[in-house]
C-alpha cells in the first residue's frame, strides 16, 4: 500500500498516533509543492487533511491536489464542529470528512470505508474485541485509542487469547503455543504475564482475562455466556 498524504507537518499527534495503530503508511507535508515533491512512484494512496488547525492552507492544498490530479480518491478532510456550516461550499475538494480531535476507531472506519469505496488500498490485519485492537503488522495494541506498552511476550499472549475469545486454555497450552514447544519455563511465567498485562490493560479491562479455576485463562466472555 502506497502512503497517505496527511497535512499538516507534523500532524496532530493523535492523529499520527491512530494511523500508526491502523498500520497505514503515510507522509506529512507542508504544502502543494511538499505533496508533488514528495508523491510516491505509484501516487499517494489518498489524503488526510487537517483543516481545523490551518483551514486556508488546507482548503488552498485541497484546491491545488484536485486540479492537479496529485492526489486520486479517497479523500478525508478532518474539520472542528464550527467548520461544519462551511463544509457545503467546498464539498468538491474532499471525499468525506471527520470530526476533530480524531477517534481512532472512527478514522479507521471512515478510511475503511473510503477504500472499500474507491476499491484502492486494502485494510491492515487487526484484531479487534470491543475497544481494544492488535495491529498484527506493526504489533501495537491500544484500548479506546491509548496505546498499551507491552512487551514482546506480553504481545503475543495477548494476541493468543483475543484471537480466540470465549476458550479456555491451560497454563501448559499457553506455555507452548506462546512461548514455543522448546521453551522450558514453568506455568509461573504464564501467570506472571498475565498479571502484568491486567495491570496494563487498567482496572476497567483487567476482567478481560479471566482466571478460570483449576484449569487456566480465558480471554473474554465464555461461549455460552456463562
């Protein structure tokens, strides 16, 4: 996948941030000179751009990529809820827009669905439960947005368990499929990340694991509801 163009430069940091945890390449510039400088061989993919910190240079930047046919579909323009009465006189210069301060669950599905759309692009691996998502080409993680700091081994036996919500599995089970059939740990080191990734997950999350009596951890709620 080709980089997005996103203005301005640099970026707003939430902004960076979810693009990041979508696992969508992307390049900021400054102007129309900066895009056409900067545009990959095989063109931008699309745009995102702010115009809620500098509304006359991103309209100007609109003007300019649309006429110069530097930038193809699909376009997302990101405004503040007093740019929203305007937005009808300059509906040509995007393809859809986006409140600010950007979500990054709403990003994701706008740039979803602008590319399903367009039929460009295509949509990083992720794995999603609720408000919590797995980059699986990037391994970040995030809940509601805020990125988790794991480690590696704290990544992959969170990956383990959410690609897999509702089973239970052994401590022994865990051992191997996570760590590997040649790890010779002990069903200690299993509960030692599990109860640090509670801690990091936060006291309104930490229930997503749950310890199931005797036999192991179950990631999420039971498959029959119990």
């Amino acid at each position: 996948m080709e980089p997005l163009l996103i203005f301005p430069d640099p970026p707003a940091s939430e902004l960076a941030e979810a693009l990041d945890l979508g696992g969508y390449p992307w390049k900021a510039v400054a102007d129309a000179d900066g895009a056409a400088r900067l545009q990959p061989d095989d063109g931008w993919a699309g745009a995102v751009v702010g115009a809620d910190r500098d509304a006359e240079g991103a309209f100007s930047l609109c003007r300019s990529l649309r006429k110069r046919d530097v930038v193809l579909e699909p376009f997302l323009l990101l405004v503040s809820g007093s740019q929203l009465a305007d937005l009808d006189l300059r509906e040509d210069l995007f393809d859809d827009f986006c409140l600010t301060p950007v979500r990054p669950r709403e990003l994701e599905a706008r740039l979803k669905h602008l590319f399903w759309r367009t039929g460009q692009g295509s949509r990083p691996e992720l794995v999603e439960y609720g408000d919590l998502v797995l980059n699986l080409e990037t391994y970040q993680a995030a809940i509601s947005g805020r990125p988790l700091d794991l480690t590696y081994m704290e990544y992959e036996l969170l990956k383990f368990l959410s690609s897999h919500p509702g089973k239970v599995f052994t401590r022994e089970t865990l051992l191997s499929r996570v760590w590997g059939y040649d790890y010779y740990g002990g069903a200690r080191t299993v509960d030692v990340h599990v109860r640090r990734l509670r801690a990091k997950l936060g006291d309104d999350r930490a229930a997503l694991i749950h310890t199931v009596r005797s036999v192991g951890y179950r990631f999420g709620e039971a498959r029959w509801g119990l």
